[in-house]
C-alpha cells in the first residue's frame, strides 16, 4: 500500500473553460495556464477532502516546516470548531472562547451561548451542515494563507475547483450565523471561523504578516559555498553555517536566493496549543529573548564553557561512518521487515549509552517483533541491498521535493495508511461505537495537528536559540584542522576529526587522494557517499575514499542541507509526536492489519541518484517504529548526528501526551 495514491487528474484551465462553452480550445493557446486540480472524492468526508487540498497546496508551496504545522493547525482548529458546535458534548477550542496572543491580550472568537443553542436547534442535517461550514471555511482560510505562495493561483484554482465539485458556490454570498437557512448560517459560521483564525494568526508571533521573516537573528558564521572544498572561513564551529549553493531549489521544488536565510529561527514564540506560557523559558543571547519549550540543555560542543569535544567528534564522525552505508553494490544484505527492525530499545542519556545505542555498521539497538499481532503469524523477511535501504529510507522521510513537509507527511501517513486501511475500525481509542468519517477525520486532525504545531515551536525555539552546527560545516571544519586521534602522527590538532581504521584516515604518499604533486597527503580521507550527480537519472555516485573537505551529506547539489540549525531534530520531534498520538487516538500501537508499508519501485523511486537497484518496501509494524526509522534517515541523509535525535524523540512524547491530554478534554467537553 503506498502512502500518497492521490490519483490527481490535471487539465488545462482554457480548455476546461472552452469545452464548457463547446468551442474548440486548441487555436488560441493560452500561455503558463493555470491547471485545474479535481481531488474531491465523494467517500471522503469534507474535511479529508479539504485536508488533501491543503496537503497539496503545501507541496507546491516554500517548505517551511513550522510554517505548515502551524497551517496543519490552524485548519484543523477550524474544522473541529465547526463540527463541535452542532456536537451536544464536545468543546470547541476557538469558538466562543479566547486564545491567547504572543505579545499579551487575546484573540477572541465570540459565539454566545444562545447562539450555539440556535444553531443545534435548527439544524437538520449536521452532516452535511457541517461539510457545508468546514468547506466555506476551509476555502476562505486557504486562499488567505496560500495567497503569496510561489504557486498561489495553482492551489487558489484547486480550492474554487473543491468547492465546486461540492456542489457550493465559493463566491456566494452567506449572510450571518443568525439570519438564512440553516446551510446559509453553516456556511457564515465557516466564513466567521476563517476570520477568526486570520486574525488570530497576525497576533501568534509567527509574524505572518512579514511572511514569517526573522527580525532579530543574525547568523554567527559567513556562508559555505558547497561548490569549494572546506568550510570558506568559520567563525564558530558549534554554530550554524549557512550554505551558499550555485543554485538553491527547496524541498517544495521552488527556487531560493542562493544562500538561504534561516527558516523560522524565532518560532518558539509562536502561541502553542496545549504547552503553556508558564512552561516557556526565556534564555538569553545576543541582547534578546529567545522563548524555549522542554529545554533539553545544550548539544555536545567542541569549544567554550561546558564544551564536550569526544561528544562532538563522535556524532559527527558517526554521521560519516554511516554515509558509507549508501552503496547498493556492497554486498551488504539487510532483512528491513518488522521481525528485526522496530522494537527500539531504551533511549541513551549519555555518550556511553549513546555508543552502545547506535550501531557503526547502522541502525541502533532493537530487538524487532516476533509476531504480527493481528496474524498472529511471524513477518515474512525482507531482504534488499543495505544501500538501496538506507537510500530509499532517506529520501522517503527527506520529504522533499514537492512535498507536504514533516508535519503534512504524518498526514499522510494517517489518511492513506490508517483511515483507508480495509482492517481499520474508526473506533475513538479503540473503544464505543464506530464513528461516522467526518467526525474520525476531524478528531484525529485536531489531536495530530495540535501536537505536531507544537513540536514545531519546540523544535525550532531549540534550534533557533542554540543555533547549532549541521554535520557538514562540522565534519569539513574539523577535516580542515586535521586529526585528532595521535599527536605522534601527522596533521594533528586537538579539533580535529577522529581516525577511524577503513572509515576516516590520514592520505598517505601514492594514496590515488595525494594528488599530482602529493599536495594531499596528510590530509584527512573519510570513505563515504561521493556527492552529487550529474544526471540523477542514470548516475550513481556510490561509496568510496575521497577528502573529507569535500564530504556532502546524500543530498541534491540544489538543496545539500535545510536552512535552519541542527539541534534538535525537526523529523525525530515531529515524528515521535506523531506516532504517540496515533497510538493513543486509535488505541493500538499497531498499524491496521499490524503492518504499515511504501513501495519504492525500482530505478524510478530516488531523485538524488538512479535507484533503488531493485523494489524495496519500507515496512513498520507500529507508528513508533515508523518514527524511530525517521530519525535514523536523517543521520544516514547526513543531516542530523545522533545528538539530534533523542532529544527530539523524547521530546516529541512528551509534546503528545499534553496534546492529546488537551484533545481528549474537549472532545469530552470538559471546563480548561
């Protein structure tokens, strides 16, 4: 089963609009037309209908990771509000409340009670009044966040076409919550939600209205150019670099200046769903206050007060060894099913336990599933090629390019490998009746959203204040240093990399590295992916020794790195917030059926390089298995080291279980 069948049909806006009139479109061409994009499903409720066309406005937008939970959020407020307020028991969020604003004060959203009692007496149909409120509400929104994206009339189009594949005028006129028919007064509620949450959104501190931009950070050290050996001069090496690539493309597909500024470095003040202000921790640097959620303290650094260099040589360097993973043509076999991969053991605290967590070789400390609990039979091995694994497995969580981000690929996850499974009951919890789809879809977007916007303020409250180093700056920093292992042998400085016998050694004379007057040799050598391709689709740059100045994470040359510091990890937060409100709304830590797969076919499925070599099927049993080979993909990507991901995953458990908490309250209509 993949995860994103969308089945989209794609037509020229022109000849569209000139078969409705009966005439022929083909004389009079119309140049760049707008496509129009038909996602509407009838056995989808409205409000997966509007998820997937947020989902695909997303892909064709700037991939901003927290921008997109926030947009996750948002609507799935707006949605869960409409349906709560024909609901006899549930709490809405917003509607008739007050949320609080970044800077102090509130936003209200004001709905009476005698209003609230108005609309559930009158009402008919709440099914379909409810569709009717989330699709007047869902569009407004839509067009009002999307507006100046770099596709904005391709995803405008696609919201009208919604609409109009409803059966429902997107520019009619739809009166008050008070005054009209009971589906004219749904389709005002949804209109007045919209305006609600587009107020709000100019008071949250993400600053919307300068399209997200930093006002106040600065970045420590001068750009690397990716296309020179070496780090171009750094100023702090346990701070982030920016990359200046020779063309900068994002993971969205979309065009960038060509050093990319940092994405959403002041987004931990952004106002949060369940965390409170009180759990908000004003640390200190550079003259301004940089909020921060969970704070797990520092990463391992190689200079300055509390520095930890064995901690920081060891992550990065790891980071390394697991780049030499990426050859399909190695000879390494590895079974990815569930009976040996998944079941993570306890999470390291320490660089001890971090050494005997992660394996060298890949992978960490897991002891697998002995039976599929829903079978009650062993799962059936899986053997494929290490490096089409490690391969397939970074560029599927990579989520680039044209895609829903992090936050939108849980969506995803949810809507295609859960909702759509034969197996799956919509039981909330697993318990009590069967709920009808709209009523399923909108819980769970509410619960996932709510957690995954606030893993994205955590997440990059953390990276925003510690503005820490990504693996490449580190690792060619240190190449450029020299060793660090024997001061006895040559090129050696105490910050430079770790030698490490067949994976990171010194160039020797006649070493093919020495180069033609042996200006090379001393220098350090890491064996590891060779870089980018000309021709993604027929070359393979493989495994081999190259110069450690010249490492590159398995990236594409337009991308290499994501523009924003690496501690802590976006995915493992993300990912692990994810998967445990997954498992807590369903009540089962399994995926339907006890197994969850993506097919990557073979030679078609990679963009950074030709592959895989043959079909490989990614394969979880539970959602916490999916989301621990997450965070893996980013050490294998080159993009994160190990000091990134267990905070993150420790995090993001922690994050869920407010969330839901928060969630589950209202949904039972409790007091907050």
């Amino acid at each position: 089963m993949k995860t994103s069948p969308h089945n989209i049909l794609v037509f020229s806006l022109a000849a569209a609009l000139a078969a409705c009139q009966g005439v022929d479109p083909t004389p009079q061409p119309v140049p760049n037309p707008t496509p129009v994009v038909h996602i509407y499903r009838a056995e989808w409720s409205a409000a997966r209908n509007w998820n997937e066309a947020l989902l695909a406005a997303i892909r064709r937008d700037l991939a901003r990771p927290p921008v997109h939970a926030r947009n996750l959020f948002h609507t799935s407020v707006l949605m869960y509000d409409v349906w709560a307020v024909l609901d006899p028991v549930a709490t809405p969020l917003f509607l008739g409340r007050s949320l609080p604003r970044a800077n102090g004060g509130t936003s209200t959203c004001a709905l009476t009670p005698s209003q609230r009692t108005a609309l559930q007496q009158g009402s008919i149909d709440p099914m379909t009044e409810r569709s009717i409120a989330i699709a007047y509400g869902m569009n407004k929104l839509l067009h009002h966040r999307f507006a100046s994206s770099p596709n904005a009339a391709e995803s405008a189009a696609l919201f009208d076409t919604l609409m109009t594949d409803m059966k429902l005028d997107p520019k009619a006129k739809t009166g008050s919550l008070q005054a009209g028919t009971q589906a004219q007064k749904m389709a005002a509620l949804g209109n007045y939600m919209a305006d609600c949450l587009i107020d709000h959104g100019m008071k949250d501190g993400a600053n919307e209205a300068g399209n997200y931009a930093n006002q106040t950070y600065i970045p420590a050290n001068g750009p690397l150019f990716t296309s020179e050996d070496g780090t171009s001069g750094i100023n702090d090496p346990d701070r982030w670099q920016p990359l200046s690539l020779q063309r900068a493309i994002d993971q969205a597909g979309n065009p960038l200046a060509n050093v990319p500024s940092f994405v959403c470095a002041e987004w931990g003040g952004v106002v949060p769903f369940a965390m409170s202000a009180a759990q908000s921790k004003p640390m200190q640097r550079g003259g301004f206050t940089w909020p921060v959620f969970h704070d797990p303290g520092p990463p391992a650094r190689l200079r300055g007060v509390g520095a930890d260099p064995e901690a920081y040589k060891w992550n990065h360097a790891m980071v390394l060894q697991w780049s030499s993973h990426l050859d399909p043509s190695d000879g390494v076999m590895q079974d990815i099913s569930p009976a040996t991969l998944g079941n993570s053991a306890a999470l390291p605290t320490d660089l001890a336990s971090y050494k005997a967590f992660y394996n060298v070789a890949g992978g960490v400390m897991q002891s697998g599933h002995t039976l599929n609990p829903k079978t009650g039979q062993p799962y059936a091995p899986n053997v494929v090629p290490r490096g089409d694994y490690t391969r397939v497995l970074s560029e599927f969580w990579a989520d680039g390019p044209k895609s829903e981000t992090p936050p939108g690929h849980w969506f995803v996850m949810f809507n295609h490998l859960v909702s759509d499974h034969p197996q799956v009951q919509k039981r909330y919890r697993g318990q009590g009746p069967v709920l009808d789809a709209l009523e399923w879809d909108v819980k769970a977007y509410f619960a996932l959203a709510g957690a995954l916007h606030d893993a994205a303020i955590t997440a990059w409250g953390l990276k925003g204040f510690y503005d820490s180093i990504r693996p490449i700056s580190a690792n060619r920093f240190m190449a450029a240093q020299g060793q660090s292992s024997d001061p006895a042998q040559q090129n050696y400085h105490p910050e430079g990399l770790p030698l490490i016998a067949g994976a990171i050694e010194l160039v020797a004379a006649g070493d093919p590295l020495a180069g033609p007057g042996g200006e090379n040799v001393g220098k350090v050598k890491v064996k590891a992916w060779k870089g980018t391709v000309g021709n993604p689709a027929t070359d393979v740059a493989g495994v081999g020794w190259i110069l450690a100045e010249k490492w590159l994470p398995y990236q594409p040359a337009t991308f290499v790195t994501p523009p924003f510091a690496g501690y802590i990890s976006g995915h493992s937060t993300y990912s692990r917030a994810a998967a445990e409100v997954l498992t807590a709304f369903t009540g089962d830590a399994y995926f339907p059926g006890g197994l969850g797969e993506f097919t990557a076919k073979k030679d078609t499925f990679l963009r950074f390089e030709r592959g895989p070599s043959v079909d490989v099927t990614l394969q979880w049993a539970t959602y916490r298995d999916a989301s621990d080979q997450t965070s893996l993909s980013r050490i294998w990507g080159g993009i994160h080291p190990p000091m990134d991901d267990i905070p993150g995953r420790t995090i993001g458990t922690l994050i869920a279980q407010e969330a839901f908490t928060l969630a589950d309250k209202l949904f039972r209509g409790e007091a907050l």
